[in-house]
C-alpha cells in the first residue's frame, strides 16, 4: 500500500504546486509565456489575471477534495492496490477535465465570451 500513499501525496502537493504556481507566478498578458493556457484566458488582460487566479484556487481546491480527502479515505477502506491505482487515474483524468471545464465555463459566463462559429 506504500506506493499508492505515496503517490496520493505527489499528487496532492502536485496540485497545491501548480495552483499556487498559477496564482503567484503567471506572466502579464502581452508576454503570456508562463500561466494557465486556454483560449478564454488569453482573449484580454482581465481575462488573463483572473483565469490564473481562478484555475490556481480551483487546482489547489480539486486537489485537496481528491488527493487530500477521497483517496485517504479509500486507503482507508483497504481498498485493493490495483482498484486503488485505476481510481487514481481516473481522478486525475477528472482532475484536469475539471479544471479546464470549470475554468472554461466560468470565464464564458463572467466574461460574456462566445464562439466566432
């Protein structure tokens, strides 16, 4: 069960890591060489500042809700190695639609964004 442990926690320092990292250290928008990187994100400086605000407090909030709360719990459970593993990485699968997701919708919405299509 050591692996999974110590996986969960790389996980979650991972996520406390890049949110944080999105908050404190993006670029400013014309450089926009380092920061959350999606379309609705890069269309004005607005737009810039408050997606990587935005998506570092939501990384750092999925992580802890994933790897700081449900894993724990399923090691908890004593759960299989294996069933352990293929949650894990379907977590972190969700992890990142999540963040991309939300990130997305909330910008369109907050923003008034919309599709030239």
């Amino acid at each position: 069960m050591g692996p999974v442990i110590v996986g969960d926690l790389m996980l979650l320092i991972f996520s406390i890591y890049i949110g944080i990292f999105f908050i404190f250290f993006h670029t400013t928008h014309p450089d926009m060489a380092v920061g959350f990187h999606i379309w609705e994100a890069c269309y004005s400086e607005d737009t810039w500042i408050f997606a990587n605000k935005f998506a570092g407090s939501l990384a750092i909030g999925l992580g802890v809700i994933f790897y700081g709360i449900i894993i724990p719990i399923l090691i908890y459970l004593e759960i299989s190695r294996e069933i352990l593993s293929i949650i894990i990485i379907f977590s972190l699968m969700i992890f990142f639609l999540l963040l991309f997701g939300l990130a997305k919708l909330v910008l369109r919405k907050k923003f008034d964004l919309k599709d030239n299509g």
